[in-house]
C-alpha cells in the first residue's frame, strides 16, 4: 500500500473524528447556552474531509437536521469530494 494513502486514511479517520467530537460539543454548548461553533467552522471541517463523521453523528444526536444548510450541504460537499476523487485517480 502507497504511503500516501496510508496518509490519507490516517488524516481521514483523524478529521472525522475531530468532527464527531466538535459536532457533540457544540450540541452540549446549544443545550446551556455556552459557547458554540460557528456554522463556518463546521462548513470548513466538512470541507477538509470531515463530512461523513459529521453528517451521521447529526444525524445520530438530532444536531441542525432542520438547517438545510447542513441536511443538503454536506452530503453535497461530500460528493463533490468523491467526484474530485474519482476524477483524479482515473485522469
């Protein structure tokens, strides 16, 4: 296996984890009304790879599964992502 890609399934794992975990603690912080994480930086980390760890555990812990902007786009920057993917492993 190319350590390349061993690289890109550590940083993978790494980024969706971090994902999950931002994704609970902005929850628990909405549930006290604490300190949150902006929508911006949530966007970003779906961006960076993140975009599957944070969609289920939305999902899982009924996290702004009534903003479109996360229900639609996610699962669209995480396509994007795969499209790109593909595109460059078979160009």
């Amino acid at each position: 296996m190319s350590p390349y890609f061993i690289g890109f399934l550590i940083w993978f794992a790494a980024v969706n984890i971090i994902s999950a975990v931002i994704t609970i603690y902005d929850k628990r912080q909405a549930k006290i009304n604490g300190w949150r994480i902006s929508e911006k930086s949530l966007l970003f980390l779906s961006i960076l790879g993140g975009g599957p760890g944070m969609y289920f555990t939305m999902k899982i812990i009924r996290h702004k599964t009534k903003r479109k902007k996360f229900m639609l786009g996610i699962p669209l920057i995480v396509l994007a992502q795969i499209l790109l993917a593909a595109a460059w492993f078979i160009g």
